[in-house]
C-alpha cells in the first residue's frame, strides 16, 4: 500500500536494513527512518523518542513509530550517546511522512561508533535488498 508518491533514497545516508538511515554532520549522526519506512507505515500519527543522554548500542531500540495501521519500533543504525531528539515530531509526527529525510530526523548521536556505520548499506544497495523481497 503505497502513497503513490516516488521513494526516494537518498546517496547522502547509509542504510539499516531495518530502515534506518544515518547521515553524517561533522562530528555528529543524524538519524531517522526511511522514506521506504514511512510510506509503508502509512499515516504517522504518533513518534516516541528517548530522552537525549542516553548510550544506546547499534541495532537497539529507541522509541516507537506509530501510524493509522502499526506501531513498530525504531531502531538505532549506529552506537552512540543521543545528543538531541527532534521535539517538533511530538507535535506534528506526520512531519516524517512529508520529509522522512530532512525536518522527520528523530535524533542526534555524539559520538557515534564509526565501525557501526561500515555495516550498513549505501542507497543501491538498500533499494536492491527492498526490490528483491531480501527485505521488508
């Protein structure tokens, strides 16, 4: 079930394959989760976020993402301490819906571990995994 609007993956952001992208800002990660994502959740209505200060390792989860159809948990793509969480989206979460890549970030790490970020995929990649059904 598609909004009908075009995917978009972007070549500035690497890729989990649980579809969070992390994209670099100096010294710090910005963090969200993927137009794929957000497409398929449908309508967000609702994004939990941690508190900034907390040290969460690669693969974990740090808030939950709801929509008109699921709730499901996001997760960190890199380790790292969380320096700051977009507030905005308590108000108005469908912002990830419209911009899953720019004002729909979720968080800011520092430092992030930089060896996490090698084991993620760059946007090829990530739409070949999707496109193939390797992931969903």
């Amino acid at each position: 079930m598609s909004s009908g609007k075009e995917i978009t993956y972007p070549n500035d952001v690497k890729y989990a394959s649980t579809h969070e992208w992390v994209k670099l800002d100096s010294d710090t990660a910005i963090v969200g989760i993927t137009d794929y994502a957000q497409d398929a959740l449908g309508d967000i209505v609702f994004v939990e976020l941690p508190e900034p200060g907390m040290e969460k390792k690669a693969g974990e989860a740090f808030g939950v993402v709801e929509s008109v159809k699921a709730a499901s948990d996001v997760f960190m793509p890199v380790g790292g301490s969380i320096s700051a969480t977009n507030d905005a989206l308590r108000d108005a979460p469908e912002t990830v819906n419209g911009d899953a890549f720019g004002a729909g970030w979720m968080l800011k790490l520092f430092p992030y571990n930089a060896a996490d970020l090698e084991k993620l995929m760059d946007a090829a990649t990530y739409k070949s995994k999707i496109d193939s059904g390797e992931i969903h």
